[in-house]
C-alpha cells in the first residue's frame, strides 16, 4: 500500500513537471506568435488582449494535459508519453489555428493583441486558441 502511494506521488510529480514545462512551452508560443514580449505586455503594460490569449492558451494546454492523464494508459511510460505527445500536437493545432484565423481576418492579429485598446478580436483569437486545445481534448478521449 505506502508503495502504491510513493509510486502515485512520484507519477504526479512527474506529470506535473512535464505539465508545467508543456505550459511554459504555450507561454513561448503565444510569445512568438504575438510581436513584442509578453513579459513586457502583460505584467508592465497590463495588455488585456494580450492577457487574455495567454489565459486561453495555458487553459487550453492544461485542458490536453489533464484529459491526457485523466484518460492514461496504466502503463507509466506510455502514459506520459502519450500526455508528452498531445500537449505537442495541441501547441501545434493551436499555432495552425492562430494562422488561419490570422488570414481570414483584417490586419494582422498580433499587433491587434499587442494594442493597448481592448479589441473583440482577443477575445475571438482566445476561444480560437481554447476551442482548438478542446479538439485535442476530444481526440484524446
């Protein structure tokens, strides 16, 4: 049983980190998607557009993170290379999404994001962002 339980804890630890990592890689992607740093956008300019994509994308990648694990083989391995390999294809499905909704709309989407101005366009860009990690959500399941 205390083996079980050490097991257990030492598999969410592991989760958690590659949770986390695939969470800061979703940082790093909406970072380069957007032009300027999102350090500087968010925490010194307060950018709520930018904000407010940033929110979506780490909700999204934690959304692919815990369906991945919720749904994990009883294999170790496989289980988190499964969560490794959806949390990949999901920052990707989430870039390609980010792309398609750029061509189809007027002016480019990362400046409208880095605007200071609240722009409705955030928020569509982040229910893009959120619904496409859902895709990947389901594809899982």
């Amino acid at each position: 049983m205390l083996e079980d339980l050490l097991s257990g804890a030492w598999q969410s630890v592991v989760f958690g980190v590659v949770g986390v990592a695939l969470m800061a890689a979703g940082f790093l992607l909406v970072d380069v998607l957007t032009p300027g740093r999102l350090r500087e956008l968010i925490w010194v300019r307060r950018n709520n557009n930018a904000a407010l994509l940033l929110a979506a994308n780490q909700l999204g990648i934690a959304g692919i993170v815990f369906t991945a694990i919720l749904t994990s083989y009883s294999d170790f391995a496989k289980g988190l290379a499964s969560t490794v390999i959806f949390g990949l294809i999901g920052l990707g499905i989430m870039a390609l999404a980010f792309f398609v909704l750029d061509l189809l709309t007027p002016g480019k989407l990362g400046e409208i994001i880095c605007s200071d101005e609240p722009h409705p366009a955030a928020r569509v860009s982040a229910a893009t962002h959120f619904g496409a990690a859902l895709i990947v959500c389901a594809c899982i399941a």
